[in-house]
C-alpha cells in the first residue's frame, strides 16, 4: 500500500489496526524473506520499509502492555488492585 494523493499513508493505517501478535507474525515473515537473500532489491528495500514500521508498532503495543501491567498491584488482602490512573 502506498501514500495516496491526499497523502495519507495507507500501509501505516492498515499496521495501526493491527494487532500485536498480527504484526509480529508479518514482521518475522518479512525477517525470513530478507535473510533468504531471494527477490529484486526494490522489493527488499520495500519490506524493509515495512518491516521497520511494523517494529514500530510492536514496539508500541508491547509498551502499552507494559503500563497496563504495571498498574496493577496486589492489595494488603491479597486482591488486585488496578490504579485508575494512566502512567506519564
């Protein structure tokens, strides 16, 4: 997918809805499809481009999990606690 007239970049629109575990099985099909060395460069050089972009937002979604997971606690009772407020 390519940037369109209006400019809007449909590659990144399509990877933004992506989940994590989505982009990461593409990711790692582009990673096996570089390390075999097969294809044309400007093709390469294409799903480098992509793959840099769908590290990007695995990256995201792995740091979103992180702050989640981080405000949860364990309660003097043993129970979870969730802190309501997001981390900066």
């Amino acid at each position: 997918m390519a940037e369109t007239p209006s400019g809007i970049d449909e590659s990144a629109t399509y990877i933004a809805a992506m989940s994590f575990e989505q982009a990461l099985e593409e990711l790692e099909g582009i990673v096996r499809q570089l390390e075999g060395g097969k294809g044309r460069l400007a093709e390469a050089i294409s799903s480098y481009e992509r793959g840099a972009k769908l590290k990007r937002h695995c990256e995201t979604k792995l740091n979103e999990a992180r702050a989640k997971v981080e405000r949860i606690s364990m309660a003097a009772d043993g129970s979870l606690k969730i802190d309501p407020q997001p981390l900066d």
